[in-house]
C-alpha cells in the first residue's frame, strides 16, 4: 500500500438542513464502517473506500448500514459490478441508491451544494 493512503480519516461537511458525516475506510468494511454510521438520520453519513469483499456488501448488511444512518456507501466499480440486484436496487432515504460509484461522489456532492457553499443531504 503506498504511504499517502496508510492514514485515512473522517470528514464532516456542513450542511442544510443536515450536517454530512463521510467515514473514509480502506478496502475492507467490516463491522468499522458500520461502527461509524450516525445511527442518526439528522446527521446522515457517507461511506467512503475502495472496497473490495463483495460479501461485505449482502442485502442484511445493507439494511444494516441504512439503519445506521448512511446515505450512501461509495464503493469501486469493481466491487459494484460483483453485488447482486437485490443490494443494487437498495434504496436510501431519498430514493436513490445506497450504492453509488466511488468515482461519482465528487460530482455528488457538489449537485448537493446551493448558492451558500452548503450540502444538502437530501439531494443524495
């Protein structure tokens, strides 16, 4: 692994109505990306990481993760394309899916932003 991604962390953006949590893990999710959902939907949270176990991802651990207050799991292509349909058609609160590519969120959150520089959850 090279040295710039043996630290990661967690972000938070502020946001309206919501605040935005995104918990940056690396390629395994295990019980720590779970772990740092919210548990609160008025402090959503994103996850973030180049996962890489398929059946980290079952449609129960969906569920889970969705509990827990997530918005959205941005997860590598690679991984996505391996998921089956039930988890794929997983839905948020918002209507959209869980299981967005990694490669979009840049694109995502500043969707989300209005004219204050502010992210606003439920367009996720």
């Amino acid at each position: 692994m090279p040295d710039y991604w043996k630290w990661v962390g967690d972000f938070y953006l502020v946001g309206e109505p919501f605040n935005l949590i995104i918990s940056v893990k690396s390629f395994a999710a295990r019980e720590r990306l779970l772990a740092s959902g919210s548990g609160n939907l008025l402090s959503p949270t994103v996850g973030w990481g180049l996962f890489n176990e398929p059946a980290e991802f079952s449609y129960d651990r969906v569920v889970s993760y969705a509990y827990r207050g997530f918005i959205a799991i941005y997860a590598p292509a690679a991984l996505i394309q391996q998921l089956p349909a039930d988890v794929m058609q997983f839905t948020n609160i918002n209507g959209n899916p869980l299981l967005p590519y990694l490669a979009t969120i840049v694109h995502d959150i500043q969707h989300t932003m209005g004219e204050n520089h502010r992210v606003n959850p439920r367009l996720l």
